[in-house]
C-alpha cells in the first residue's frame, strides 16, 4: 500500500473526524510526513480554525491553507495544508467530546462524499468518529458504513450498494459477516444468504479494487473447532458449509468453515486472499494483533471508495502531541490505489 494515484486523479477527501479527538493531529502529521510517504494530494473537510489552532498548540509548524473545495487543494497540497471549511458550532477543546459539534462531523463526511460524486475527488478517507457523541446530536445509523452506504443510495441511486467492513494490511485481509452486535447475538443474526452476500461482495472487491484476478476466500467457523460436526454447535454445519458449498457453485474460490484458530498464522495466511469471519473480534483480534498501528480500514460494496485508519478517535492522548498518523497514511496510500484502479477499469 505505498504507491500514489496519478496526477490525472482528483485529490482525495479527508474528514475531520470528532475534533476533540486524534484526527486533526494526525492529519496534520500525514501531511508533513507526504514526501516520504509520497502521499497523493487530500484535502481536509474541517473547521479551518481548529486546524490552524492544532498546529498552532502542537507546534507543528504546518502551513494551513482555505481551499474552496477538493479540486483547489492540488495545488495548494505541495506547500501547505489545504482545508475546506465546516465550521463547528463552539471550539473544540482536544479530549473532550462535545456533542454540539455533532452536525459538523455530520456535514464533513457529506461534504467529503458529495465531493466525489461531483468528480472533485477521487475517494474518501474518514477520521474516526465517535458514536455515542453523535447519537446524542441526532445520527441515525450504526456507524461510519451505514451512514456512507446511505449516502451511496442518495447519490448513487442507480449503482450497486451493499456495504461490507473490510480491514486490510499488508499481511492479513478479514472480513466480519456480522459486526457491531453483542455476541449473543450473533448466531441468530448468521443466516446462509449473508454470507453468501458478504463474500461475493469480497471477491468482486477483490478483483475490482485490489487486482486479484482470482481471489482466494477462507470462511471460518462459529464454533470451537468449527463445530466438530455439530457436537460443539449446529450452526457451522447448518449455516455457513451451505454457504460455502454455493459459492463454490458459483466459481467463487471460498473454503470451510475453518476453526479460526489456526487460520491467521503465517503459513495458513499464505494460502488466501481474504478471511471471512462470522463475528467482529474473531476477524478483529489477529489483525490488530499484525498491524495494530497500520491496519486500515475499508468499506467495500460502495460506489465510491471510502477507507479509514483502523482506530478510534483516542481522546485520552488528544492534544498532546503523541498521537501516530501511521494508520491514516496508510488509508490515504490504499485510497489512491482503489480508486486510481477503479478509474483505469472504467476507462474504455
């Protein structure tokens, strides 16, 4: 994931993210750090002030530019920071949460999309977020890949959208089938069809987006040792092997269920793409584990291209200087390259 969209691409869009939180800093950073990293040019959907008071506070000695929108920004982006402005409703205070400023946050994520549904920028690259703060603001979705897939529908009524959580290193590739739900309900949630969806949408993500011209699927069980034939649970038997059976009938080169114990080794990682799991720490846990600093997180089944750091907005180190832009960097470098591969197949 080092190399950059080409100059013909439009820059990408990046958003804020809560800015109580690490995202404005990490920003900042990437962008100082864009020569070693050959970064492709972004601009940053933010409140101009807050960007400016984080250098300021941080002594990051950053140029910050105003850009009228992403198109502006490539210009701008060799010699300083360029920001399109949404303003927040009151000053932002680093570590401390503000639902007031819940709407901004809101607005920079659509402003970012309906960037690149004008053709101003190629992708869009999301700062974490924090739920509950929004909740309190009035958002009406699970998270950051319910809202964007809702964003797909407005802006893209026309186009296939079926959002699917993927996080991506260089090492490891997973997939969570259900995500965000307590664990007791995950095997009601499991149905055949879903992971049937969910992996059709990996594979075809796989081609279109990562170059993998035949792309190699792992299914993990649900239970210990995959079930061992329904003595440790019927669910892996009965739910996810028809699953696998039909995308095997449909040309899709997917195998299991696997116990996912012995799946994310180095010689087992060897022998895949992409790892479908059943639930969210199953497939988070070992990427984590690999690339707890540079995994990044993608969402695929989107009219757009849309990835994110893989952490969370980590207000207990806010404002003090410490936090890694390593994650972001290589968000915005995976970014580029969807997005520049997505413009070539759809070049005649």
């Amino acid at each position: 994931m080092a190399a950059h969209a080409s100059a013909r691409q439009p820059p990408l869009a990046l958003t804020m993210g809560d800015p109580a939180g690490i995202g404005p800093e990490i920003a900042i950073r990437a962008w100082r750090d864009r020569h070693n990293s050959t970064l492709p040019p972004f601009a940053v959907y933010a409140d101009f002030k807050l960007m400016r008071a984080t250098c300021s506070s941080l002594a990051l000695h950053c140029d910050v530019v105003s850009a009228p929108d992403a198109v502006a920004a490539a210009d701008v982006f060799p010699h300083a920071l360029p920001v399109v402005d949404v303003p927040l409703v009151r000053s932002a205070e680093a570590g401390v949460p503000d639902s007031c400023n819940g709407p901004a946050v809101i607005l920079a994520i659509r402003r970012a999309v309906e960037a690149v549904a004008a053709s101003k920028a190629s992708a869009v690259v999301t700062n974490p977020i924090a739920k509950s703060v929004l909740y309190d603001a009035g958002f009406q979705y699970a998270g950051h890949t319910e809202f964007l897939g809702a964003l797909a529908k407005e802006f893209w009524p026309a186009e296939p959208n079926n959002p699917v959580m993927m996080l991506a290193s260089r090492d490891l590739r997973v997939v969570p089938v259900t995500i965000h739900v307590p664990l007791k309900s995950v095997p009601s949630l499991l149905t055949t069809e879903k992971i049937i969806e969910t992996a059709r949408v990996v594979a075809a993500a796989l081609k279109r987006d990562f170059a993998i011209a035949e792309p190699r699927l792992v299914v993990t069980g649900l239970n210990p040792h995959a079930g061992e034939d329904g003595a440790l649970g019927n669910e892996d038997r009965d739910i996810i092997a028809p699953a696998i059976a039909a995308l095997q009938s449909e040309g899709i080169s997917a195998t299991g269920p696997h116990s996912a114990d012995t799946l994310f080794h180095a010689a087992a990682r060897e022998t895949y793409d992409a790892a479908i799991a059943m639930y969210h720490d199953q497939a988070l846990i070992p990427i984590k584990t690999l690339a707890f600093d540079s995994g990044v997180n993608v969402t695929l089944g989107l009219p757009f291209v849309r990835t994110s750091p893989d952490h969370g907005t980590a207000f207990g180190i806010a404002g003090k200087g410490i936090a890694s832009p390593v994650s972001l960097i290589a968000a915005l470098q995976l970014a580029a390259e969807m997005s520049e591969r997505r413009a070539r197949s759809n070049t005649p």
